[in-house]
C-alpha cells in the first residue's frame, strides 16, 4: 500500500503514517509531507546500471576466465 501511495505521489497520506521521531516531533501534517517529498527522487539510468547490471558484468568476465582456464586444460 505504501508503494502505490509513493507511486501516486500521496505524500499528505504517507504524513499522516509517519511516526514522527527527533526534529519531526511537531511539525505538522503539512511540513511532513513536503519533507517526504524531498526523500523521494527518480534513479538515475547510472545509478540503475550500477546497482543491477554489475553483478552481471563481474559474473560474465569470472566465466570468460573459467573458459579461457579450461580452453588451456
């Protein structure tokens, strides 16, 4: 439900499921869904190709030297 709410941009509902901790306490429902807003951002297409696509890198180069030891064998 969360997600969806994120999704849609429905930071005035996510305020009032926030439990409010340290500098929050007081503020109202308002200034907690501005603050919510600036939490959220789109990925960049870097950040998206770092965080999915290294693994895949490293795995492909470890199998390309696995082959190039077993060619020699």
């Amino acid at each position: 439900m969360m997600t969806y709410r994120i999704l849609r941009k429905d930071y005035l509902y996510l305020a009032d499921c926030v439990v409010p901790i340290g500098d929050q306490i007081g503020m109202s429902k308002q200034e907690l869904a501005n603050m919510l807003r600036t939490k959220t951002r789109k990925f960049t297409e870097e950040e998206i190709n770092e965080k999915f696509y290294k693994g895949r890198k490293m795995q492909k180069i470890a199998k390309e030297k696995d082959d190039h030891y077993i060619s020699k064998l």
